[in-house]
C-alpha cells in the first residue's frame, strides 16, 4: 500500500502547473490561450514576462525533484522498494504532462525531467543540463536543446544510475518527453520552429 500511495502523491504534486499558477499570481493571460498553448516556461517567456518564466521553470523542476526526494527520505522508514521509487520519478512526470488539477492538459516535461533526474542521479542530470544549455546557446531553439538533451539522457542514466529499475525510468521519461514534442518534431524537419525569446502572437 506504501508504495502504491507514494507513486500516487508523487502524480499529484506534478500535477501542480506552475505556468498556470504563477501566471495567475502575476495577473496574466493563461499561457493555454496563447502561442504554443503549452503550460511550460517557454511559454510563459513569450508573454514578456521573464521573472514569471524563471519562477515557473524552477517550480516545475522542483515539483519533479522533490517529488523523488521525498520517496528517497522516506525509502527505507517506508519500506519502498527501487521500483517503486522509479515508479515515482515517472509518475511525477506523467502529472505535469496530464495533471489532474489542470483539466489533464500539462506542459511538455522538460524542466520536470531535470528535476526528476536531479533527485535520482545528479550526475546524470548534469550532463543532460549541459548538452541542454550548448544547444540552446548555440541555436536559440528550445525544443531542439530539450530533444537533444531528451536523447542523451537514457544513455547517460545508463552509464551513471545504479539501480536498473532507475535506468529504465530515465528511458519512459525519455520517451515520454519525446511524444510530447511531436508538434515541435514537425515543425523543427519544416524549420518552423519558434526560437527562445519570440514573442507570442
């Protein structure tokens, strides 16, 4: 029962959207309605408004860290398995994607998979930083740093995580992220793709 209500809370603190709710608390539009319609700290960028974007990318990562975190602290008083502490990582991704509180429409889980990654390996988080922040000053385009991240991750998780059940986490989460960036797959083989910082029409 403990480990099936720790996965259960960790889809529920990811289904806190902080593009939504900061943006609420600033007084501004619902990111939903404007440019890419994604509740995520892209989005929220093209309204201007940089400090709200800041706060709603750290909020999504932190949603994601601690969420694991928390699993992790109470690992052993608990009784939770590795498994279940996988199943954690993922389910906090699958609620920011499809968020209870939000109508089931979530952001594309970028700054949560950091987050996430963060709390099980922060080595392997680094190294998907990293590949994030060279791509995305070298071209400007945040989805193709996150894609590419996105598919460094599995294969840095798989080198630096230690338990299996762990590597296979970061691979769902890898391919989660991916499906939710068709659109954006689409758009960067049109070359279509809107870069960092574009205002929202």
């Amino acid at each position: 029962m403990a480990n099936l209500l720790a996965v259960i809370a960790a889809y529920l603190i990811g289904s806190l959207s902080f593009a939504v709710i900061v943006s609420k608390l600033y007084g501004m539009d619902d990111p939903r309605t404007y440019g890419s319609g994604n509740p995520g700290a892209t989005n929220v960028l093209r309204s201007g408004k940089k400090k709200a974007a800041a706060l709603t990318l750290l909020g999504d990562a932190l949603k994601g860290l601690v969420a694991v975190w928390l699993a992790l602290a109470l690992q052993d008083s608990l009784g939770l398995s590795n498994a279940t502490i996988a199943g954690v990582a993922v389910a906090a991704l699958v609620g920011h994607m499809w968020p209870v509180f939000f109508g089931f429409k979530g952001g594309k889980g970028v700054a949560t998979a950091l987050g996430v990654l963060l709390a099980l390996s922060w080595p392997t988080a680094l190294v998907c930083a990293a590949v994030w922040m060279v791509m995305a000053l070298g071209f400007k385009v945040s989805s193709l740093a996150a894609l590419t991240a996105t598919l460094v991750s599995p294969i840095a998780a798989y080198f630096l995580m230690p338990y299996g059940s762990w590597k296979w986490a970061a691979l769902i989460i890898a391919l989660l992220v991916l499906f939710r960036h068709k659109s954006n797959i689409e758009k960067l083989i049109k070359g279509e793709e809107s870069k960092i910082g574009d205002k929202a029409e």
